[in-house]
C-alpha cells in the first residue's frame, strides 16, 4: 500500500495492456448481427496516460468492457502484461460513466469493499487505509455520508478511491466525468492529472471531449466510426506536469487541429453512410471553410 | 354542511371587522394555519352531521349509532377482557402471517429474480394462484388446515405474500448492472454480490412489499376472522353486528383502523432501520 500512498517510479507496479485484433458483435431485437468494434489493435503502454476518443457510438464504451473483462471478444485478444483477460478483475477497475458507489454503503465502506471482499488485511487495518486515502482524497469529512449526500465531483473523486486502494495495475474510465458542470469537471481533469502524475498507474480514458483528451493524454488513441477500429495514434507530446495554461499553446493548438480533423473525417463518413445527421456535417462543413 | 362554511369563513371575515385588533389575530391564525383550520372544520362538521343525522334525517348516517353512544359504548367495551383478548389474537394472527410471508416471500423472490431455473419452474405456479384473492382461499383454507387457527394465519399470510414476492422480484431483477460490474472487479464472489450487491439493493422493494403487505394483512385478518374464527376484532366486530349492537361495531371498526395505522407506523419505522441510505420524504 506504502507504493500507493507515497509518490512511486514512473511505471511501477502498473501493467500494460495489448489488445490485438479484436472483434466484438451483437445481434439486435431483430436478430441482424451488428459489428461494434472491428479488428482493433492498440497498446496502452505502462505508466501512460492513454485517451480514446472518436464519434459517439463508435463503440468506445464496448471496447472498454472487453478490456475490464465484462464481456468477451469474438475474436482477437486482450493481453494484461502478457496474460489473457478471462474476465473482470482488481488488477484493471474500471470507474464508470455514472457513478457506480454502491448507495447503500457509506463512502469509507465503498473504499473498503475491495480489500474487505478480497480477505487481503483484517478490518480495522482495511479501514484505517480506507480512511487515511479518503482523507488524501479531500473526503475525509465525508467518509460516514452515503453517496447520496456528496456533490457529483466528490462521488467521483470516492470512486477514485474505491479502485485506487486496491493497486490496480490498469485504471479505466469510461467517460467518468460526464454529468459534471463545466467549473468540476475541470476541476477533477486537474485533480486527475495531478494524481496520475503522481502515482504513474497504467490508465485507459474514454472521452468524447477532445480538449479534455489532450489535456489528460500521453497518448491519443483515434478511433474510427462504428464498427470502432483505430483510426490513428496521436503522441501527445505536452510536458509534464500539465497545466491548463498548455491549452493556449500553439503546440495544443496544432494536437487539437490534427485529432479534430481525424475525428471529422470519421463523422462525415458516418453519416454519409446512415444518412442521419446530414445538418450537421453541413454545419461543421461551413465552419470548417470559414476557417 | 353548513357549519362548515360558518367555521371557515367566520374568521376571514367582513372588511368592517378590519382592525379590530382581536379578529385581526383570529384572521393572522386562519392565514398561517389554513390547513388546520379547514381541517379541523371538515372533522367538527362530519361528527355534528353524525350526531345529529336522525333529526336531521340524513340518509345513511342515520342509521349509524351516533358518536356520543359510540363514545359510550367504547368506555364498556374497552374496559372489557373481551376486547383485549380479540385485539391480542388478531395481532398475534397478524405477526405470524406477515412474518411467514416474509421468511417465505423474500427468499424465493430472491431466488427467482437471481437464478432463471428457478423463476421459469416457480413462475407459473404463482401466475395461476396470484390473481385469486386471498379471501377465495378461505373455505379451502378450513379444509385443509387442521385448526382454525391455522386456516386464518394462512389468509392473512397469502394476503401478504404476492405482494412481498412481486416486489421482491421487481427490486432484485432491476438492480443496476454497473454495480454488479464494480462488485465484480472489485474482487466479489457469488456470495459477496448477494450479501452486498443484490440484498441491500432489493431491501428498498422489500420494505416496500412490508409496507403494502401489511395493509392487506390487516384486510384479510377481519376477513378471515369473520368467517372461520371465533375470536379476534373481525369476529367481535361480526358478533357485534349479529346481536345488533350497532355502538360495538363502530368501536370495533375505529379499532382495527388504529392498528392498521399503527402496524404501518411500525412498519416504516423499521422500513427506515433497514434502508438507511435511503431519503426521507
């Protein structure tokens, strides 16, 4: 635990992970096979900070259930330093889109779950680590309140804690800070920022937001429209610590213009090939001229 | 009705009584406290209506003993053995019933909501069963129960159980996937997600089913008490109808409606120590 609470080497105690042509599908209410992500080959590297981004619906959250092991691919693999994902464990914990504290536990008994279920340390140990992250975490306060009673930006920042105590190898998230009024939700992009810098742990990010992907990123993952391939691979080549004074840089500017143009070309064809949203592609298409 | 009207407009009163300082406190009360006096108005009006209903020759109510006799006939009633004994009987025929209904309702809602086997081998048993009320079963009930006692315990135990079973089925089968998914990589085993996971988050559709079911426990204790039993309120409130003392039935009534009240006051009370987390509303 000594490795979580203190500063720790870059890369230490985290895992990378390989997902290597994998292929999921579905069928629908009407029995049609629908592919959701398609021969899709990437590596989040130990120790980086990896963003996904690309068009809504494009399969970002199904990939990220493939890799916490919710559900299995059809084809292809999911690789955690070299062993094949079976199936969800603690060395990749996952926090969600909507937060998923259990409410009828209090916050200190939602951070001492993991180790709890998992048998690893006595009680009183499980919750005095419990309580020591959760002061670190700014909730000290709040470690007897049900999830219920904290503001959006504190139940997330609970939830960081319920996966951090565990040292997991590989941090997930989906799309966590969505929900959140803009003032929290930069507020916990500089708060996560902080606290990867920190502690280096493998993480994997799923956004639909580009400034808050490169803003966060070590490495942009582009993925393409649905059925979600990679489109291309951005490094993001910031330093670090990232401030949000790097957002007026023309190095950012130059990140976002790259990612945003990628990201366009997906859109477009998407609704080229369903037809939907035609309005706007013509809107972005104007902007994009007036530029 | 009349009273009524005089009670509630009396004091809102005529702009002539403007600045007479008592009427102005009066009309200050009636403004802060408009629910309470209307209230309250409504209540005097129906019992004067009550009262006097022979007089006044309101149809229905005046074949209703009027309260003063009711006030009455309570003192004997309630200073009798009789009635504490028939009030002592029903509860207990309730506490049994409502609390089969659980111990039996609760796990194998629990189990069909969590495991398809069981829930497609029980599920058609109780769609056959469920839509027959209660109070069909009760000549079933005497023949197949050796004791009276057990005929009726099982009508206020039926009463209950649908309801506690649906609603345990509902809560555990609605339980948010993401829950289960963190439970899982956190480290849970089938036993943790049922102790942590899929119990607490059904405990709100439990209490729920407890709350409704005692309502209708209630219901079927009268019921069944009426037909199948000699003793308890139902009994003492249809015995009371036979020998035509009209006084006693009402007392009875007001009886079981206080307990019923009271049960469901416990009952949210221990509803509340079993969902903490929960809001008040």
């Amino acid at each position: 635990m000594d490795a979580r609470t203190n500063a720790r080497s870059p890369g230490a105690g985290s895992g990378e992970i390989v997902v290597s042509h994998a292929s999921v599908g579905m069928f629908d209410r009407g029995g049609k096979s629908l592919q959701l992500v398609e021969d899709c080959s990437f590596l989040a590297e130990r120790g980086l900070f990896t963003v996904l981004v690309g068009p809504s619906g494009c399969g970002k959250t199904t990939l990220m259930n493939l890799i916490a092991g919710y559900i299995g691919a059809d084809a292809g693999t999911v690789r955690l330093d070299g062993v094949d994902v079976k199936g969800p464990g603690w060395d990749r914990l996952m926090v969600f889109q909507e937060t998923a504290l259990f409410p009828w536990m209090t916050t200190l008994e939602n951070v001492a779950y993991g180790p709890m279920v998992r048998g690893i340390k006595t009680m009183p140990e499980i919750r005095a680590e419990a309580g020591a992250l959760l002061e670190r975490f700014g909730l000290g306060e709040f470690k007897n309140r049900y999830p219920r009673e904290l503001s959006g930006g504190m139940q997330r920042r609970g939830e960081l804690a319920r996966a951090l105590i565990n040292d997991p190898l590989v941090l997930l998230m989906d799309e966590p800070f969505r929900g959140l009024d803009a003032m929290t939700r930069q507020l916990m992009q500089e708060y996560l920022t902080r606290l990867f810098e920190e502690t280096r742990t493998t993480t994997i990010f799923v956004t639909s937001e580009i400034d808050e992907a490169i803003f966060l990123a070590d490495r942009l993952v582009v993925l393409s429209r649905a059925p979600a391939r990679v489109a291309a691979v951005i490094e993001v080549d910031l330093p670090r610590p990232r401030r949000f004074e790097q957002l007026s840089s023309p190095r950012y500017a130059e990140l976002k213009e790259q990612a945003l143009n990628l990201l366009y070309a997906e859109a477009a064809a998407a609704f080229e090939e369903t037809g939907a949203g035609a309005d706007i592609k013509e809107a972005f298409e104007r902007r994009h001229v007036a530029d | 009705m009349k009273s009524l009207a005089t009670a509630a407009s009396a004091p809102s009163a005529t702009p002539a009584e403007r600045g007479v300082p008592l009427s102005a406190g009066i009309r200050k009360y009636v403004h802060r406290h408009f629910d309470l006096v209307v209230g309250a108005a409504t209540l005097i009006a129906f019992f004067l209506a009550w009262q006097f209903a022979r007089p006044l020759g309101i149809p229905g109510l005046s074949a209703v003993e009027p309260p003063t006799k009711v006030v009455a006939a309570s003192w004997d009633l309630l200073s009798s053995a009789t009635f504490w004994t028939a009030c002592y009987k029903s509860v207990l025929r309730i506490l049994a019933g409502f609390a089969l209904a659980q111990i039996i309702g609760v796990p194998i809602g629990l189990m069909m909501a969590t495991n398809r086997m069981a829930f497609h081998t029980i599920f058609p048993v109780t769609e056959i069963l469920r839509p027959i009320p209660p109070v069909a079963w009760i000549p079933v009930a005497i023949i197949f129960w050796p004791t009276r006692e057990m005929s009726t315990v099982f009508i206020v135990f039926l009463g209950a159980f649908w309801i506690v079973l649906l609603n345990t089925i509902g809560g555990a089968s609605t339980i948010d996937e993401s829950y289960r998914r963190a439970a899982l990589s956190l480290g849970s085993n089938r036993w943790h997600l049922f102790r942590y996971i899929v119990l607490p988050a059904t405990m709100p559709s439990i209490v729920t089913g407890m709350v409704v079911g005692m309502g209708i426990s209630w219901e079927m204790v009268v019921a069944a008490e009426m037909i199948a039993s000699d003793t308890g309120l139902g009994y003492l409130l249809w015995q009371s109808f036979e020998i035509n003392a009209g006084a006693q039935v009402i007392v009875c009534m007001l009886a079981i409606g206080i307990a019923g009240f009271v049960s469901s006051a416990l009952i949210g009370r221990v509803g509340r120590l079993l969902t903490p987390w929960q809001g008040r509303r």
